[in-house]
C-alpha cells in the first residue's frame, strides 16, 4: 500500500516507516550496510508513483505533444498539460500560462536573465543578488553583465548565515533593475525572509526572482502570496525526475518577453518573411519538451500533497532539532550557518578532519552526504572555508540516521583527528 | 575494500604531521595546484643545484590524502634529478590510475602507501594533484588545475 494513502486525510504525524517503503532505493545496501541518505539538498530519491508515472506513460501513451489528432498525441497532450495544471495549483500561479516548463532552475534563470533582462539592461543598470546565492544565481547575471553593461551588487551576510536586510535595502536604488534572491540557502539551509525583501524592491518597481530550488520541496510555495515576479526551481530535488523544472513569472512580464529560442511549438506560423510566435506559456518552450519528466513532477507534486507539505516541514523540522542537538555533542564539530529559521540542512567542519575525508569515511558505513563548496564559492570564501560538509534531510529520513551520522563522524574523527 | 586500505598509517602520520611543510621563499621553480571540486590548494616550491632538486616543500590546504601524498612527494623526489623526479611522476600516475599495469610498489618506498587510493576514483586527483603541481614547477608553469 501507499504511503500516501496511509496518511491522507489525517492529522497525524507522517508514518515514515510507511514512506520508506514507497521509495525503492531505500532499500538498498551501501559496501554491506543500508543506505542512509542524506544529500536531499542535492538531489532528492523518487517515490515509486513517479517512477511508475513515467513507465506507464512511456508503456502506454508516448507520442509528440500538441501536434498530432491521434490518440497517442492526445493522451500524451493531456497528461504533459495535466501536469502543467498540477504545478500551476502547488505554487497558486493565477494561471497555466506561467507556468513555463524548463530543464531545472539553472535554465529558468538563465532564460530570465536572456529574455527579460538582456533587452532591457544596458550600461550603469544594476542586478543585486545575495552573498548566499548558489552559482545558478551568480553566473547568469554575470554574463549578463559581460553582455550589457549592467553592473552586479551583491548583498552582503552576517556571520550566521543571514542576507543582511539593511545593507540590501541600501544597495536598492534607481539604478537597480532586478533582484534574484535564493528563497532558502542550498549550502547553509538559511530560510531567507524574503517577503520583506519582494515588499521593499518592488515598492521602487524592481522585479524580483526566487531560486526556490531549495524552498518548494520543504514548504508550502504560493507565488501569488509572496508577489514575486519569477520563481525557479527543480524537479529532481522535490521527489521528481532530473531534466525537468518550472519558471514561474508573471503574466505581464513574460507577455513582454521576447523568445529565449526559437523552434516548433513556440511558433504559430512561419515563413521566410516573418514568424509568428506562439503564445503563453509556450513562446518560451521550442522543441519537443520532457514529456515525461513533466509527468513524473506532476506525480511528486501528487505524491507531496497527499503527504501534505505542512506535515513535510514538521517532519523535518523535527530532523533537523534532533540532528543540531546530536552534532553538538560530537567534539571539534563546528556548524556553519546557524540562522533561527532554517530549512533541514546542516553544513557544518570536523575540527583536524577535511570534509573530503569525511565524505569518504562516512560513504563507508554507508553515510550519503555532500561535502564541498556546495556550487557556493562565495559562501565558503566568507566563512573562510574551503569546503564543509553537508547533511540535508527528508521525510523519508529518520533520527537512527542521524544517530549513524553522529556514529561514523566520531569513527572519522577517531581515525583522522 | 576497507578504509584502512586508503588511510594507511603512513598517510595518516604524513597528514597529521606533514614534512617540508614550509615555504622556500628563495625557490627556483613554484607553482601552485588547485583542485577546485574539494577545494584543496597547494604550493610547491622548488630548489634546484644543477638538474638536482637540492630542496622540496609545499603548503597550502587540503584532504588528508592530498596532504599526505605532497608530504611523502618531497620526501621521494628530494636529492633526486629532475628527469629522476619526471619518472617517479609517470610511476605515480600509473600507480594511481591504471589498474591493468603491474607497478613495481618496492620501487617506490614510502609513496607505495598511496596503492589503495586506486580503489576510491573520486580520491585519485587528491592524491596527484601534488605531482602534477611539481610537474608544472618543473617546467615553469604558474598554475595547474585537477579539472
């Protein structure tokens, strides 16, 4: 039985012994020992309902989408935009055609850096982003910069972790032309309080984005309460399958917004003279998309609300209280990032053991964690760090992972320390 | 394959009290290493008395293994030639990557400790990146990079 059913329509905690079972690689032994995973911020597991989503739909239903009158095509169209609908309602988007499906949050941002901003930036405009930013939210902007003439401002932190709101709020002026901000910190779990930011730059007019790539699998995301103008984030770290992910955007801007690339199914007609584009959300998807991983998004959503995202993040709040008050007693182990409000990653040093050696001493007693700059260069250089490592939680976890955690970090100190 | 396969006594010792850990700041020949997924940086400075590495040392951050095999490097290739130290590089690198060639492990004395690190591929460029930083010394290049 699933989980999920187990589950719906209560109140109760989640039956995470339950949930274990829905997801097929949790049964699976590492060098002889079970797998304990905890590198969710990185790439979450899948439950079997998207694995099988996507075989029923390869088994049964594949063909193109929006081009045939045939059954196959049909069938394919329905369950490509029925999840399109899915996605539409998980973040309370107004409507499907903000909904633009892309290959992860990397490219949503990369496509709003090209359509949105590289034709209205030019020379003295300003982009301000956070010192927290994973390099998704960096790197675009900079080429677009390179591109435009535009200039980067880059908010600074506080030693916990945290996008400092007054120095944010002085680096917004006339020149400041978009805000890209992470909704939760992907190397330091940090929750930024972003409604506060959305309020003060779009008070001056300014657009915001939100890399969510770590937010909409630990929360409940509405686009509409937060007011943001775009919103990025990935299926692969929210139970779904890797290659695909959503932009959201506002309707006004992306109507403004001329093509990112060109191709069929963003088209209406085409000839040599003059090609007419297509309209919302479409203009924004040439080529034959990932039909199947929008199927197999569309199943996690299913999967996550029938599980209940506020049920989700108490779980895992719970995991990362339990997980803080465990590590404390491991010696020399020091956090980084220690914001009050924090989704459930834990970065943290290993005093006299590089997190390098860490990864690999707990992959032996079949411990999964990230260690590394966490695609955060800046992050690590403010810290003075070279790299850290980190445990990133889901519901699926539970407290005897952490305790092996705890066990093969002081098996690593023992050894190396 | 067993941890202690990878973590032997030498690199242990060698990480926890790394040799020639020091800078020579009258070196002839210097480069510096970067291995930019695990972020360990290392430099290493060279003396040379004719085509002889009359001295080795190094510093910087990193792994236990990267640390431990540029300790037990300047131990190997100090008092060597430079052509010496190029084929103890090429027998390293083998040691390291190749596992369908016999290397001769007694041949190499200490920097034998480092067989186990071809059992773990996501360890292989901590433990050369030193090497490949020496080489890059050796034929004056500022900067190498494991990527």
């Amino acid at each position: 039985m699933n989980a999920v059913h187990a589950v719906a329509g209560s109140s109760a905690a989640l039956d995470v012994a339950a949930i274990r079972r829905d997801f097929p690689v949790l049964e699976r032994t590492v060098r002889g020992l079970p797998l304990s995973y905890l590198d969710n911020a990185a790439s979450s597991q899948r439950p079997r309902a998207v694995i099988d989503a996507m075989s029923r739909y390869y088994e049964t239903s594949h063909a193109n989408v929006h081009r045939g009158v045939h059954t196959l095509s049909q069938e394919a169209t329905d369950l490509f935009e029925g999840a399109r609908e899915k996605v539409r309602r998980f973040i309370n988007a107004k409507s499907t055609t903000e909904i633009i499906f892309v290959r992860g949050t990397t490219e949503a941002i990369n496509l709003v850096a090209q359509s949105y901003g590289r034709p209205t930036l030019g020379p003295g405009d300003e982009i301000l982003i956070s010192w927290l930013e994973h390099h998704a939210n960096i790197v675009p902007w900079q080429m677009l910069c390179q591109q435009t003439g535009a200039t980067l401002q880059v908010a600074p932190i506080t030693r916990s972790g945290e996008v400092d709101f007054d120095a944010f709020a002085a680096l917004l002026s006339p020149r400041t032309k978009l805000v890209a901000l992470a909704h939760v910190s992907n190397a330091l779990g940090t929750i930024i309080p972003v409604s506060r930011f959305i309020a003060a730059a779009r008070t001056r007019g300014v657009p915001v984005l939100l890399d969510g790539a770590q937010a909409v699998p630990h929360m409940t995301v509405d686009v509409q309460a937060l007011n943001c103008d775009f919103y990025a984030f990935s299926g692969h770290k929210m139970c779904g399958p890797t290659g695909i992910g959503v932009l959201y955007g506002r309707e006004s801007l992306l109507s403004a917004m001329p093509p990112w690339q060109g191709g069929g199914d963003m088209i209406l007609a085409v000839s040599f003279e003059k090609t007419v584009y297509n309209g919302l959300p479409y203009k924004f998807e040439a080529g034959t998309p990932d039909i199947a991983g929008a199927i197999g998004l569309g199943a996690a959503i299913d999967y996550l609300e029938a599980l209940g995202m506020e049920r989700i993040a108490a779980a895992e709040h719970a995991l990362l209280d339990y997980a803080n008050e465990r590590l404390a007693t491991v010696p020399g182990l020091r956090f980084v990032g220690t914001a009050p409000d924090k989704a459930a990653v834990v970065s943290f040093t290993l005093d006299r053991v590089h997190p390098h050696d860490l990864g690999t001493i707990l992959d032996h007693e079949g411990v999964a964690i990230r260690t590394g700059h966490h695609c955060a260069m800046p992050v690590m250089d403010f810290f003075g760090l070279p790299a850290t490592a980190r445990a990133s939680f889901a519901f699926y976890n539970t407290p005897a992972e952490i305790e092996r955690l705890v066990a093969a970090l002081l098996t690593a100190r023992e050894m190396l320390g | 394959m067993d941890l202690k396969d990878l973590y032997r006594d030498v690199i242990v010792d060698h990480n926890r009290h790394p040799r020639n850990f020091r800078e020579i700041p009258d070196a002839d020949r210097r480069a510096d290493g970067f291995n930019p997924l695990c972020g360990d940086k290392l430099t290493v400075f060279v003396k040379l008395d004719g085509g002889r590495i009359s001295d080795v040392a190094f510093n910087g951050s990193g792994c236990a293994i990267s640390i431990a095999s540029a300790s037990l490097l300047t131990e190997s290739v100090k008092g060597r030639t430079i052509a010496e130290a190029e084929g103890l590089f090429s027998q390293m690198h083998q040691l390291l990557t190749r596992d369908d060639v016999e290397v001769d492990v007694s041949s190499l004395g200490k920097l034998g400790a480092l067989s186990g690190v071809r059992e773990f591929p996501a360890r292989v460029k901590c433990a050369s990146l030193c090497w490949h930083t020496l080489d890059a010394a050796l034929h004056q290049q500022q900067q190498v990079s494991t990527e």
